[in-house]
RNA sequence: GCCCCCAUAGCUCAGCGGAUAGAGCGUCGCCCUCCGGAGGCGAAGGCGCAGAUUCGAUUUCUGCUGGGGGCACCA
C-alpha cells in the first residue's frame, strides 16, 4: 500500500515553489505541507490547509492562495479530482485508481509488509519481562498486548522486530518464592514448615507446585537444601508464563538473563566506566538529594551522580553490602541492548517503572550513548475493580486476577481488544464483572463478524459454482468504492502508529472500518437473483479485498479470523 | 514538597493545529420475502476553569481545580 498524504503534500511544495518561480506568488518560506484526511468523505479523500497558513506570510486571501497553487500542481495519478473550497484544496481519489486497489490489495495479499517506512531498520521490543515468581496478572497483561501489538505494527511498517523479555532469577523475590514453596511441598507433605520458613507468596499456584513435587519426589526432599526448590519454581513458572502468553499468540525471540550481564563482566564494566568518568562516589548519604524521603544510614553505598542530568537525588548503584541495586545491571542491559545495533529500542514498562527508566537514560547519557534510540512505552496502570471496588493487585499477597482467569471467563480475543483499544497514557478501570459481562458486546466480535460474513459469502457462492476469476470491476458502485478509500488508509494508519508508537490507533481504525462495512454489506447483494453475473462475479472480487484488509488487521492486533462465529 | 499520567456524551474511550468533535455500551423509535441478525436505519446527549500563542485551539504553552500513580541501600 502506498502511503498517499505524503506524496501528495510534496506535490503541494512543489507547486507553490511553481507558483513562487512564476511570480504568482511572492516569495516566502515554503513550510512543510501537511494533508489532513477529513472525517467527511463526501467532502473530500484528502485535504491540504497550506492556503490558510499563507495568508500571512503570502499577504493574499486564502481561496486565492489555493487557486494558485492548483494552477499549478501536478498531483499524482490516484488524485482524480482538486476542488478549492474556502481557503482549502480538496482533493478526490480517481474512481478507475480505486477499482485497480481491490485486485492491488488481493495480489499483496496478507504475509507481506504493509508499507515500506522501516524497510533495512532494526528495531527491538521488550516487553512483558515479569520475573518468574508467579502468574501473569492482569497489570501485566495490558504491557503484554500493547508490546506485542507495537510489535505487530512495526513489522507491517516494514522493520526487522525482535522481541525480547528480560528477567532475572536472582535475588530475594527468587529466594523467597523458593522458600514459599518449601513451605508448600512440606505442607503437602503434613510436614511443619522448617524453622525460619515463611510463607512470602501465598498464592494458590505455589501450593499446586508443592503439590506436585511431593508428588514426584516423595519425602526426598526433606532436608534445608532450597535449589531443588528454587529449579522447580523457576522452571514450571516460567513454563506457566509461556503457556499464558501463548494462549494469546505472543511469543518472544529471546529471554534474556539479568544473570548473564553479572557472568559476562558487564556489570562491573559499566560501574567502572561510569567511575572513570566522574559519576561515582561513595557515601553513607546522597551529595544530593531533594527529595522529602526518610533517610536512611546503611552504611557507605555507592552512588551515581544522576543529579547531573536533572535527577533531583542521586542514586544508589551499589549497596552498602557490596550488591548491585536493580539499577546497574538495568543501564548495562540498555547498553547491550544498544551494542546490538538496533535503529530503535522499544520499552514497555509500566508506569511505576517511570523514574527507573529515567534513571537508565541518565547513565547511558552519562557514557554518551545515544538513550534516544530507546523509546520506552510507559502503560499506565490497570485497577481492577471487583464488586465495585478497587482491589489492590499484589504478586505477593495472592490475590489477583490473572490473564488466565480472566481468558477463561471470556476469550483471549476479547481480552486483547479490551486491554489494546485505548492509548497506553490513559489509565484504565478494569471491571472484571462488566469486563465477563460485556464479553458478547465486546467491539471485536462486530471486527471479527465482518470478515466472517465475506466467509459466508465465499462458502455460498463456492456452493452455487460462482467465482470471482477474471472479474470486471467496472461493475462496482459508490458503496464499495467508499469501503476501499477508507480500507486504504490502513496504509497511513500503519504508518502514525509506528512512527508515534502508538498501537491502539490501529484498534480503533479496525472499528471504524467495521462500520464502514457493515452498511455496504447490508446493500451490496452477491448472490441474489436479481444481481447480473458479471456484477456478482465483481462484488465478489470486492468482498475478497474486503476480507483480506480485516484479516490484516486482526492479524495487526494479534486476534483469530474465524470462518463462523 | 517534587516528578509523571489523566479530565471529551449517562458509562468506557478515540480524536498526529483546521471544515458540522466520533465510536462502542446503555436509552428510545423503526427494519428479518435475502450470502449475513454478534446485523441495518434513525433519535436524544459532550470538550473541567482562566489566560497565552495562532488566520484558526478539544489539540500547543502557563496557571488553577479535580482524579490517579511514583518519589527505597525492592525488583
């Protein structure tokens, strides 16, 4: 697909440098033009407002300016018709350029990019990076879907993805989770806990984990020794993850091990580079600090001076104990990341994740890196909302909802649509009970409904031995010329959503696009009695077209195309 | 106190400086002689407040009000 606005707006530059060199306009700084499509197709496919902008500095009126500048443009093929209304150029698809899309759209067909924007670029997604201590909740879920979404979108745009999930299993959270399941084997087992032992994840999956090993290794296990445990949990959670994340097709290409920058040095490295210039030091408190929190004495830390870069504390690297905080291994992991030659990095993080991230750019600024590659998509939070009220998620606790309840009470397709068709910024109520509830009114079925009534037809017209081979699309009317111009813009859609990361744009334009079919497949009959064969035969070329653009869009959002619903 | 996000229809949300601000759900009318009823047609109903920039602001900026989140030697 071509992307029109943009070969239409240097036509436009083009032509008011035309009308500058003939004198018709005086000269002045051509501004980029910008084509804007309006809401109203009757009105116009594309539109340009350049004139209004002119007037000043053109010292003319609008509609004049527009005059101008349509004297001499030399719009491209597709335009079949300019009109100057008011001070704005309207400009119209050409009918006979429409009718070619339909068989353009069926020769692309689905398994190719959609445009070319980021065709040689790399880019990277991080996304979902839940360490394994316990199932996929729904906090979660909406970086998952927006991730994998981002993704989707950019490899329509043309870019080389990979996508990446970055945990660790290391530290407290493991060990603690081990010993939580410790104490669930033992349980299991009608053993006490061992001394000591507590209970830190109380959710239900670890007791089903205690379970099962006391299952398989009997009273084997009995004596302090916590690896066993902490293999098992590791393993079969991670296992659980992936089986979760499958269930809604998101897969990664790489699972990469916060371990790994500890065993390959680069941990260190970056500390030592960081010190080499000037960003560390050590003290039992902040040079810096204007933050209102308590403070505390642990000891002589280690410090990044973060405060350099507009940071309104310094932070911690290092703990007095010698151990690194989250932070140093976070800014060595964007430093491979960025070692890897990506064009663009793209970081799902939710919000609480803010000034960690912020924390990252200042020490890849810090080594003069370029933290610009790295574009990080801060989701906000997701409530939930339970019998009216807010239930405050927590790993820990046990007492959330995770994606696979939530699957299991409506549909993996719901529950992408749901979690995908709203901007990452705004924060959402998640009402699990409206949320099952509405799962039939849910926008997706209607998305999803109409590529299955072009199914439908298929099926009946293959029954009565009508095809759409060879068909004369001459025969297609307004109605379906319409559908195709805003099929078309799938093209631009693509096109903002990777540009501003922004995957919900193509939720949203799967809806409208729905409802732009709907009314045509109410009208345009295929298989009736009174409609000539040669018009079937084009109507049905119409409805191929039709259900490949849906097909790829619910491809774009991750979403199943049934033949029947 | 500082930082981030949000404020648009009864509800949930779109709206990359432009023409008459859209959709879903809900409400109220109407429509199954048909490939399709998880459908179609229609109605009611809205930009938090005050400034600034601009030919033009729901959109950019500032302030205010209101809501949410974050400010660990946790990850």
């Amino acid at each position: 697909m071509k992307l029109l606005p943009y070969e239409l707006a240097l036509s436009v530059e083009h032509a008011i440098r035309a009308a500058q060199t003939a004198g018709d306009l005086p000269t002045f700084d051509v501004p980029d033009v910008k084509i804007s499509a309006p809401k109203r197709p009757e009105q116009a496919d594309y539109a340009a407002s350049i004139a209004m902008q002119l007037a000043k500095p053109a010292s003319l009126p609008p509609p004049l300016i527009a005059e101008h500048i349509v004297k001499h443009l030399h719009p491209p093929a597709y335009i079949g018709a300019v009109e100057v209304i008011g001070g704005y150029i309207n400009f119209k698809l050409a009918d006979a350029w429409l009718r070619e899309q339909v068989e353009a759209i069926i020769v692309e067909g689905t398994d190719s990019a959609i445009i070319d924007v980021g065709v040689g670029k790399r880019t990277q997604v991080e996304f979902v990076s839940a360490n394994p201590t316990g199932p996929l909740h729904i906090g979660r879920s909406r970086g998952a879907m927006v991730g994998d979404a981002m993704a989707r979108v950019l490899a329509a745009a043309g870019y080389a993805v990979e996508r990446e999930y970055y945990f660790n299993n290391a530290g407290q959270q493991m060990t603690n989770l081990s010993i939580s399941l410790r104490y669930r084997y033992r349980e299991a087992l009608g053993l006490p806990p061992i001394t000591g032992d507590e209970l830190h994840y109380k959710g239900e999956y670890l007791a089903d984990f205690g379970k099962l090993m006391a299952e398989q290794h009997g009273d084997a296990l009995t004596d302090a020794d916590l690896q066993p445990f902490k293999a098992f949990a590791e393993a079969n959670m991670f296992d659980a993850i992936k089986a979760t994340l499958k269930r809604v097709d998101i897969r990664h290409d790489i699972f990469f091990n916060e371990n790994s920058l500890y065993e390959s040095g680069a941990v260190w490295e970056t500390l030592a580079q960081l010190d080499e210039r000037g960003y560390i030091y050590k003290s039992t408190l902040p040079e810096v600090d204007n933050t209102k929190g308590e403070k505390d004495e642990d000891g002589e830390a280690t410090w990044f001076r973060s405060s350099r870069f507009g940071d309104n504390k310094d932070r911690v690297v290092v703990k007095a104990t010698g151990e690194p905080t989250y932070t140093l291994p976070d800014i060595a992991y964007h430093i491979n990341k960025l070692a890897r030659g990506f064009d663009v990095c793209v970081n799902v993080l939710g919000a609480d994740h803010f000034i960690e991230h912020q924390v990252v750019k200042y020490g890849l600024r810090a080594l003069d890196l370029d933290a610009s590659k790295i574009h990080v998509i801060l989701v906000q939070i997701v409530h939930l909302m339970k019998d009216g009220q807010r239930v405050k998620s927590s790993t820990r606790a046990g007492n959330f909802e995770t994606l696979d309840d939530l699957i299991d009470q409506t549909s993996a397709d719901a529950v992408r649509y749901m979690l995908l068709a709203r901007s990452a910024d705004s924060q959402m109520d998640f009402d699990l009970d409206l949320a099952v509830k509405q799962s039939n009114d849910n926008p997706v079925y209607y998305i999803q409904y109409a590529y299955v009534r072009c199914a439908g037809i298929f099926r009946e017209a293959a029954a009565r031995g009508v095809s759409d081979d060879g068909a004369d699309l001459s025969h297609l009317g307004d109605a379906e010329l319409k559908f195709i111009r805003r099929a078309l813009q799938l093209a631009d859609v693509i096109e903002v959503a990777a540009r501003t990361f922004e995957p919900h744009q193509v939720a949203f334009f799967a809806l409208d696009l729905a409802n732009a079919f709907h009314p045509v497949f109410d009208s345009v009959r295929v298989l009736h009695s009174e409609v000539p064969p040669e018009v079937a035969k084009a109507r049905l070329r119409f409805f191929r077209a039709a259900q490949i653009v849906f097909k790829r869009l619910l491809d774009l959002m991750g979403m199943t195309a049934p033949d029947t619903m």
